[in-house]
C-alpha cells in the first residue's frame, strides 16, 4: 500500500543514506520478533525470549527447568 511505501522510502532514503540505520537482510527462521507474534515452537520462544532480554517473572507457582 502507499503508506507502506512511504515508511520503506523514508527508511531506505533518509535514515540509511544519513548513516542512522543499517538494512540486513534476516532469514525467516531467525526473525527474533516472532516472539511476539506468532506461536512457536517452545524451543523457539524461550530462544528468541531470551535473545530479546525477556525473563520468566515466576509468582512462586510456576517452575521452569531453565531458572
């Protein structure tokens, strides 16, 4: 769509020709924001919960075998 272009344009032309972004190109199955997202595999979540800083808060009735 039109506004979706504009965000890429904006993107690609101003922020990444001034220096202040960097475009990579991340294959599908590293997308870290899937977490977010999708539902995933367990093995998948806790990988890219824990690449993204996000923790476990336990209220005393939860047990992991990662904490």
């Amino acid at each position: 769509t039109k506004h979706i272009q504009r965000k890429y344009h904006f993107v690609r032309d101003d922020l990444v020709a001034r220096g202040e972004a960097v475009v990579r190109y991340v294959p599908t199955g590293d997308m870290v924001a899937d977490v977010l997202t999708k539902a995933l595999a367990p093995d998948k979540h806790w990988k890219f919960s824990k690449a993204m800083g996000l923790r476990l808060r336990s209220s005393g009735s939860v047990k992991t075998g990662s904490e």
